[in-house]
C-alpha cells in the first residue's frame, strides 16, 4: 500500500502521459526500434536505440534521435535525417496512440480531485498530443493544457511555476527518474506509478530516494 496521500490538499495535479494516464511506454519502445529499422538500421542499432531510449526515460525524442544519428548510425548531424527519423516515428506512433489502453481510474481520480486543476506533462511531443487526445476525448481532463517536447519538463515546471499556472500545494503523478528529479526539484510532491513503468531498478531507486509508490491509480483513489 503506498503511504496516505491526501488528494484533497492539492491545488494542481501535474500528470506524466506514458505509464501513467496510457499504457504506452512498450508502445514507444516499440515504435522507436522500427523506426530505426524502418529507416535502415540494423537489429543491433534499433536495440542500442531503445536502450537509450529507456535510460534516458522521459527526456523529449528530439535529444534520442540525435543521439542515435551521431552515436549510434555514426553519422553526420544533417537536419534532413534528423526530420525523416522524425516523421518516421511520428507515422509509427500516431497510430498505436490511438490504440493503447487509458488508465482505468483515470476519471475516478478526477472525481476524487475535483477541487484540483490538471495538466498533462509528457516527454512525448507537445505537438502530436495536442492532436491525439481530443481524438481519444481525454482533453477536457487537463484544464491547465497539455505540455510535452521538445521543451523538458523542469523547464515547463520553472515557467508555469513562475506565471501563476501551477498553484501550490501541487502533486506530480510519474513513472521515471526524471519526472521525480523534475517535479521534486521543482518542489511539488510526487508519486511513483509502478504496474506500467519501463524504469530499470525502479524499486531500488524508489527505497534509496524515499518515494511514495503506488501499483496504478485504482490505489490513489482507494
């Protein structure tokens, strides 16, 4: 059972999108190897791609592909391979977003903070979630605005902190290393969501960091 968070306390609840409100971080797993193959890439490059991918956790793709353009196709930087890896992933992943399954409380724990303002906060493009959730009719949740790449969630955090948008006390919902340093660092309280994480030794870092973790949301609402 995670420690006892009282969700009626808060004045802005901050929402990480893969693992946490959809079940989507196999999902990009998966769409960042075949865009290595798609475009290419050898076997061993598409897993050296995903690898990253899952180190870096909810860091904005546009830093992964240029890391896997210079590091790992050991290439020159052009702006033309950077956009077609882009494009390619895009086309890849607008699909299977639209297919991955929505966290089943998601609304039970909109119900239970009704007296808090919401806001999506993603690793993801900000772009592309702007067009996927209205189409999966989740936009109305997050009243504050969808936010995501290629600008990094501490800097979303510093600006809205700074311009009023986010209202303390605040909770950050994650499932990353960075979305705990992120929301942390930025003095918001976090919770770690454990049943969709991709993050590699998470239960060691969560005990040697103190973090309050819970299963998925169904043990936020109670």
């Amino acid at each position: 059972m995670p420690k006892q968070i009282d969700l009626a306390k808060y004045k802005t609840i901050v929402l990480d999108c893969d693992g946490v409100v959809l079940n989507s971080n196999q999902t990009k797993v998966d769409a960042y190897y075949n865009t290595a193959k798609r475009t290419g890439g050898t076997d061993a490059q598409a897993q050296a791609f995903v690898d990253y991918h899952i180190k870096l956790g909810s860091i904005p793709r546009n830093d992964k592909i240029r890391y896997y353009i210079t590091e790992i196709l050991k290439q020159p930087f052009t702006d033309a391979l950077f956009q077609k890896l882009m494009d390619t992933f895009t086309v890849i992943l607008d699909e299977t977003l639209m297919q991955c399954e929505v966290a089943p409380a998601l609304n039970a724990l909109k119900q239970k903070t009704a007296q808090a303002k919401w806001m999506l906060m993603s690793g993801g493009d900000q772009e592309e979630l702007r067009k996927i959730f209205p189409r999966r009719g989740l936009d109305h949740l997050f009243e504050l605005g969808i936010y995501g790449g290629p600008t990094k969630k501490n800097e979303h955090l510093a600006r809205m902190i700074a311009d009023g948008t986010i209202q303390f006390p605040a909770l950050f919902i994650g499932d990353s290393r960075f979305d705990h340093q992120a929301s942390t660092g930025a003095g918001l309280d976090f919770v770690f969501l454990s049943d969709w994480t991709d993050m590699p030794g998470w239960q060691s870092y969560c005990a040697e960091h103190d973090v309050t973790v819970a299963a998925h949301m169904h043990a936020l609402v109670g």
